[in-house]
C-alpha cells in the first residue's frame, strides 16, 4: 500500500505543539490543533458574556495558540500566511474528527496517567491504519498505550521534535514493542524527505538519545565546576566553540531552555533508572545551585534571569551579569583567556580546535578534559542500551545539541589510544568494548575507505549507507573531483556531465578571486559539461562583497579603481547569465547584497527553506550594483508587460524591499519579497540541495536547453521616480529614516525609475547597470558611507548615520 500524510492533527496547543503544528503547515500538510476545553472564562469573557457553550470560548486555547505563533519571534512559520493551513477545535467536541486525518500528533502534559487516558479515548475514535505517535521528552512509549489493543499499537511510536521544531534538525523516533516495522520505515523516510529531519532511531529508554547524553553532559559540567570552583564565564568559555559547541556553551543553553524545564528532564532519568544504577542516578540528581535558583524563580531567560541577566548600565547601554555562585549575586560578566582558549580560536575546524584545546596544558585545558572525559566513557557505556549504534549517538548531538562533532568523532579526533592511556592513568575505567576495539588494533570508531564510511558495530566495522540524494562538496574533493580552484571558490565535478561552483573565501564574501573563478567556470561549462550548479556548504552562502577591499580604494580616492571592481562584477554577472548552458543556484542561510546578485542570473533557484535573502547594500551607505537593481527592475517590467498591469505598485514595493535592506525569513518568504519567481523553488531538508540543483541541470539539459534572450526592460521614468522618492520623503518626515538614508533612496529610485529616460521607455540591460554604477561611485565617495561600511567590518551590525 502507498500511503501518504495529506492531513494531520495535533493534540495540545502549548508551545511545542502549536510549533509542530506550524511546521507541518509549513511542509504543506493541512493540520488541525486541538486542546482541551478551558476550565473557566476570562474576565475579559465574562465581561462580554461569552457564552461558555459557544466555540469561541471552547476553542479559546488552540485559537491563543494560533494567534501566538503570529507574533513569535523568530517565526515558527516560514511566511505569514501559512497559519491558514491550521485549523482549531477542541478535544472534548472535535476528537471524531481524528478520523479524517492520516497522522495523530499527541503533545500534551508530560504525564503519564494523562497521556494514557487520552489514549484510551483516542482509540474510540482511531481509524485503522492511521499513524499515531507522541511528542514525548521522555515517558515510555511502551507504557503510554500498554492499555490499548495492538491495532493502535502497532501504529504507534514516539516523534520527539526538538525545540523549535522549525529551526532543529533533530528527530528521535522511537517505536515501541509492537510497532509494525513498516509503519516505522515510512515514518522515518518521512520525517527526513517531507519535513526536512535528521532522522535517529532511538530506544524507549528514559530521554531517549540527545536529552540523556546531553543533559548527563550539562550536569557534569556543573559538577567539575563546584569542584574546581570555576565561574560562569569561565566554564561557558571552555564549553562553546573552543569544544565544538554553540556560542551558547553551557549556561547561555540553560538560561535558554529554562532551568525549569532542564530540571524536569534532569529528574524524569534520575526517577526511572533503576535503584541498581546508584552512579548513573547520583548525577542525574539536580544540583544545588539550580534548586535554588528554580526556588527563587530565577529560571533563565523567560524570568528575565537565570545563570545572566541583562541589566542597564550607567550609561543607558545593556550590560550582561553572570551569577556568582557564592553569593548567588550578579556580577558584569567578564571576559575569559588563556593560552589554550586561545589555540584553539586560531586553529581551523572542529577537530583541531578541540585537539588544540586539550593539548595546550593549562588550567582550561585541564577543565575541558576533566567535562569531556566522562561524557566519552557515558557515551559508550549506553551504546546497546539508548541506541543502536554510535552513529546515532553522534548524530544525535549534532542535530539536537548543534555540537560539530558527536562524543565518538570526538574520541577520534583527539586521539582514542592516548585518551584512553590518560583515563586509565587517571583511575577512569574504560567500558569493555572499546578497549576490546582498540587491543584489536583499531585507532579510531570510524574510517573512510574510498567513498564510503564505516564505524565499528559488535567489533567489527558496519558501512554508513550512502544516500543518493545527499551531494558532499568535501567528500568530492577528498575524491579529487576539483576541475578549477584558487583561494576563493573551486569548480567541483558533480557527476554526470554537471559542475559546481563552490565558495570558500572568508565568510564566502565575494572578492576578485570568486570572480575569476566564476569567469573561468563559465568557459570551462559552455565547452565541457552540461550544466552548472551554484552551492556550497559553508555556514552561510554568501554574505556580500569584500567591504574592505572596496572601504580601502575610497579612503585612497581610487575612485577609477572601484569602479573598475564594480564593472568586472557587473560583467562578470552578465557572463554568468549569458552562458548558454543551464545554470541553477541552490543558496542557504545568509545569502546578502552580492550573494543575491550571484544567484539571480540563474536559471532556476533552489532556496534552503532556512534562507535569510536580501539586498542588504543600503545598510552599508550602498545600493546593490553587482546587477540587484537592474534584476528587480526587469522582473517588475516582465510581470508588468505579460499581465498588462501598472508597473509603479510593484516597483514601489521592490523599492521598499531594497531601501530598507529587507532581508527574506525562509525561502518561502523570499517570494513575498520578490526575489523569487514561479519557477523557482523551495528545498526543505538543507542535505538534498546540492542533489536537486544537480536534477534540475540535468531536466533543463534533457529539454534541449536554450539559452533565454535578453530582454528589453520597461521603466517608469521620471513620474514614477518621483512617486518613490515622495515615499522616502515621507519617512524621513516622520523621523523613521535619517538625511544619508534619504540620499540613498533618492539615488536607488533614480536608479529603478530608469534614470532620465521617459516613462515607459525600452531600455538595455546594460543601460541599468551603468545607472548603478553611477550611483555607487557616488555614494561610494560620501563620508557617511565610508563610517558606515567601516562600523560594519569592527562591530558586525549597521551603522544609522
């Protein structure tokens, strides 16, 4: 049987489910939220008299649910109007409903009594062969429908979503002892290709993978703090990116998930392991320090303080306090370095930096070792018990935790021979398996052999299964698949007659070295291959131009010099566009200013569903001149001539899309922006990017690819101009844009009107390119441009001058 998800529905509306319910609305699954009835009115209800029997009233949390989603920051929603794909109800008049769905989501109270009785009446109303499952943290899946007969049961399993649901990649799934094997095979390809999930197979044992390993992590970290009496600032500064962790290191996660809410997770495992398992519960038991501070409500970030609070300082300007765990007092944070901190910041990847950080010997160093230790040895004592395998265990904590590497690449990377003389030199019994693994002459849990890996399974070594869909520029590389490269991008084989160009400058900023390679791509696809493929696997696409180069020609006054860096860029975009091969971008996460401009020559776009799309140059003093203004104006004009509409409502929203740098929240919103045409598309899981750009070459090349014609592009003239600069005008009226902001429009509608040609003229792509380059030299030379670009390379943000 083919079986599908069209419809789903969702049992509690608190902020874990209405958020999965706004994902799956933003996959294009039709949803209904349901919640319990209110207990009593509200004072605003009673006072309107709202009859307690009416839907308004009965439905009233799932709709407050609805309404929160809208406002939350940042969105649940991948644009606005996909709330509509949500509907509301309740569980006392609205459970027959469930009948019509192909997919049941509970999230309701972490209760066990609770959630057995709801399934005792879902199953009244349960249709055979619809899937079941619960968002549960940690409660036993088997115990949860052990009262239910084994139709329901072997539909049910546990989804557990990692918070928020939208930006986590993580999913544990959990089948339960009568799962039926291929409901849990569909579940899983699901979850993956449908809502974009990393997908690990998890046992029904309390915490399941992620949240039993990192929370056993957190809190022997607070442990070696007491004992060693380090700081807040100190510990968090060993537990970030130094160990391969977020930003957010140790107590920044805690503030941000709730000390409450950790401490409930901390007690679900501490309550349910066995009385034999005295070592494992002892440290699982909540230490002093977060009782006290749940105690005085002081529980992260939703309190206004946890582990930091932001207070403001003497001069109006915010100021972050850690807690002094002494005193249970807030102090101005500090700033934490040592020799070990500091290898570890200068060396390259994950690996090295850990490396660094526990091979530099100081007290920091020591610190890292003393919280990575027992996380290695837990890891591998429970391989068996909460997984399968270490591959879970590893991807877990990547997709759960955002750690770079899971415990076992960890182990790897620092060396398992000599970290295992070290633990055992230091009294740290060893778990049985591995030193059976290393006596039998392994060094390390995984190994590459050609294009395929392997990890070790029972002491033998297991191959991970290739996914067709999934393209790895490294693993390319490493199989010596560059065509081209220089310092700032290369020229990737992808297989079967298509190329990528790749990426891999600093920040992935544009300089002249991408540009090179992207003039030398272009010559090498138009007389070798079938098509070419934009993508790369860095933290962001691409986040503009090299600033500095350009802020280092104006300070000199090398005015002909920027000028000749803003022709080759615009020339080498219209190379680019004019390759009479298919060409198809596949941008992720911060793709700005000339990262935008690199994409929309192509012939197709494949935005990741996490795509942040924006011309951005006006926060710079800027306007786009790499051909961003001369491609918004085109689409306007194109729409325009084929629905024989006014122009000017659609060039006043490109104008106030680029004036105000508005940046795209997903892929999908870059459509509302208007960044995106009909024919582009939206890829919702970030691993299949690469693989869908590389089809769509290949279905463009199939077609008997042509190469489109240039396109005359209509423009509005004077009068139109004037419509915009009327608009900026008013802002700056009304204090919302400052006299450099006002500049910077008037040229930019200057620039989209079509300069001084009359209104409705045909006009070249060139003759728009010149205009903005105009306008760039000019602006490049104000003194309120340079400041701002130059704030923007110290601080990171924008400068309002």
């Amino acid at each position: 049987m083919t079986r599908m998800i069209r419809r789903a529905a969702v049992l509690g509306s608190g902020v874990m489910g209405a958020a999965i319910a706004a994902h799956l609305a933003n996959v294009g699954i039709s949803c209904l939220l349901l919640d319990r009835v209110p207990d009593s009115r509200t004072k605003e209800e009673e006072a309107a008299d709202l009859n307690p029997a009416s839907s308004t009233f009965r439905n009233r949390l799932a709709a407050d649910a609805v309404a929160r989603l809208k406002k939350t920051n940042p969105s649940p929603l991948y644009s606005p109007e996909f709330v509509q794909r949500i509907q509301i109800g309740n569980i006392e008049d609205d459970l027959p409903s469930l009948s019509d769905v192909d997919w049941i989501i509970e999230v309701v109270t972490e209760s066990l009594p609770i959630k057995k009785g709801l399934y005792a009446r879902l199953e009244q109303v349960w249709k055979p062969g619809t899937i079941v499952s619960s968002n549960t943290s940690g409660i036993s899946i088997r115990e949860m429908v052990a009262d239910c007969g084994v139709g329901l049961r072997s539909h049910f399993l546990g989804t557990h979503f990692f918070n928020p649901p939208r930006y986590m990649k993580l999913l544990e799934i959990i089948p339960g002892p009568d799962t039926d094997p291929e409901i849990l095979a569909f579940m899983k390809q699901f979850a993956e290709k449908r809502l974009g999930k990393g997908v690990v197979q998890a046992k029904d044992t309390p915490n399941f993978i992620a949240n039993r390993i990192g929370t056993y992590g957190l809190l022997v970290t607070l442990q070696e703090m007491e004992r060693g009496g380090y700081s807040v600032e100190e510990v968090d500064a060993v537990t970030g990116p130094a160990l391969g962790r977020p930003k957010s290191a140790t107590f920044r996660t805690l503030d941000l998930v709730g000390l409450d809410t950790f401490v409930h997770v901390a007690n679900n495992v501490h309550s349910n392991l066995p009385e034999s398992a005295a070592e494992e519960r002892a440290v699982f038991q909540s230490p002093r320090v977060l009782t006290e501070l749940v105690q005085r409500g002081w529980i992260g970030e939703k309190s206004g303080q946890g582990f930091y609070k932001k207070v403001k300082g003497a001069d109006g300007k915010s100021v972050i306090e850690a807690l002094q765990l002494e005193t249970l007092t807030y102090e101005p944070s500090r700033k934490i370095t040592s020799a070990s901190l500091e290898a570890a910041k200068n060396a390259k990847g994950a690996r090295a930096r850990i490396k660094a950080l526990l091979g530099t010997n100081d007290t920091y160093s020591q610190l890292a070792w003393n919280i990575v230790k027992p996380v290695l040895i837990y890891a591998a004592e429970k391989v068996g018990e909460i997984a399968d395998s270490i591959v879970e265990i590893d991807q877990a904590m990547k997709w759960g935790f955002n750690w770079d590497l899971g415990p076992f690449e960890t182990w790897d990377a620092i060396g398992v021979r000599a970290s295992i003389a070290r633990m055992e030199a230091e009294g740290t019994i060893v778990p049985a398996w591995v030193k059976e693994w290393v006596e039998q002459g392994h060094d390390t849990f995984y190994q590459q052999q050609e294009d395929r890996l392997f990890y070790t399974h029972q002491q033998t070594w297991e191959g991970i299964e290739a996914n067709p869909e999934y393209i790895s520029l490294a693993q390319l590389k490493q199989q010596k698949k560059i065509i081209r490269s220089n310092s700032g991008a290369s020229l990737i084989d992808l297989g079967d007659g298509v190329a990528c160009l790749e990426f891999h400058s600093p920040n992935n900023a544009i300089g002249v070295d991408i540009l090179s390679m992207i003039q030398q791509s272009v010559e090498e696809v138009r007389r070798n291959w079938r098509g070419l493929v934009l993508a790369n696997e860095g933290k962001n696409f691409c986040v503009g131009a090299n600033l500095m180069l350009l802020l280092m020609e104006a300070q000199d006054g090398e005015w002909d010099e920027v000028d000749n860096i803003i022709r080759t860029f615009q020339n080498t975009m219209l190379t680019l566009k004019r390759l009479d091969k298919p060409v198809v971008a596949a941008p992720h996460r911060m793709t700005l200013g000339g990262g935008v401009e690199v994409c929309m020559p192509a012939d197709q776009i494949l935005f990741a569903a996490e795509t942040y799309f924006g011309l951005v140059e006006t926060g710079v003093g800027l306007i786009p001149a790499g051909g961003g203004c001369k491609e918004m104006a085109l689409r306007v004009s194109r729409s325009a001539i084929d629905r024989d509409e006014d122009m000017q409502p659609f060039m006043n929203k490109v104008f106030e899309t680029i004036a105000l740098a508005k940046v795209s929240t997903s892929g999908d919103d870059a459509r509302n922006l208007h960044f995106a045409q009909l024919h582009d598309r939206v890829i919702i899981h970030p691993d299949y990017r690469i693989y869908e750009a590389k089809q769509a070459v290949l279905a463009m090349d199939r077609s008997g690819y042509t190469l489109p014609p240039e396109e005359p592009i209509r423009v509005l003239g004077e009068d139109g101009r004037a419509v915009m600069q009327l608009g900026a005008l008013q802002m700056h009226q009304g204090g919302y844009i400052s006299d450099h902001d006002l500049l910077i429009a008037k040229k930019l509608a200057h620039v989209l009107a079509g300069g001084h040609a009359p209104a409705g003229s045909l006009v070249s792509e060139q003759y728009m390119l010149d205009l903005e380059r105009e306008a760039f030299l000019s602006l490049s030379g104000e003194p309120k441009t340079m400041q701002r670009i130059q704030y923007t390379l110290s601080k990171g943000k924008p400068l309002r001058n």
